[in-house]
C-alpha cells in the first residue's frame, strides 16, 4: 500500500504521518487489494477535515471526516474507510458458490444414477 499524505492549510508533522499510516495499516489488513491512498488534511477556521481516496483493485472508495481535532477527523475518517472496505470486499464475495457447487454435485450424481 502506497500512502500519499499532503496538507492544506496544515503542516503535516512526522507525528501526523504516523499516527495516519497506523491507522491506515488496519484497512490494509482488512483488505489486501490496497493499491494506494490519498490522504489530504486541511484546516479551514476551526474545523479540521481529513479526507482520503483509496484505489482498490477495480474500484475507488471516498471518504471524509471532519472533526474539532485533527486526530479525531484521521480515527474518523479510517473508521468510515474501514466500514467502507468491508462492505465493498463482501459485495465482491460470491455467497452463493456453495449452492452452485451442492447442485452440480447433485446433477451430477443423477446422471451416473440413470440407467
């Protein structure tokens, strides 16, 4: 996973860089179809807002949090990407291979049974 972390309005910090790869690290273990992240914190008056783009392989997932604390908007925003790779890696699941699989095995078993 490639994370490309940048500020506006903000200094991003070594501490911000790691505290944001950390948390980061969790949808990478999640999900390992990860190609990269896009991560972009901003301040504007009193809010702060982290904001983050993930590739995965065939798709992209968007999400943004915004927060009193910049801290709180990066554990937010990872929550929100986490919540939202999960759902897209069961959406890519077949739940229903087993069933394909126990019927076909059933026909199977018909036609050696025919006479």
């Amino acid at each position: 996973m490639q994370l490309d972390l940048s500020g506006h309005h903000v200094e991003v910090t070594s501490s911000m860089r790691s505290y944001v790869l950390k948390k980061f690290e969790r949808i990478a273990r999640h999900f390992d179809q990860v190609i990269d992240v896009h991560c972009v914190l901003t301040v504007e008056k009193q809010r702060h807002k982290a904001e983050a783009t993930v590739q995965l392989r065939g798709s992209k997932l968007y999400a943004e949090a915004t927060m009193s604390d910049m801290y709180a908007a990066i554990d937010a925003l990872a929550d929100k990407l986490d919540r939202c790779v999960k759902k897209h890696k069961e959406k890519m699941s077949d739940h229903h291979a087993g069933e394909v699989l126990k019927a076909r095995d059933a026909e199977t078993r018909a036609r050696a049974s025919e006479p």
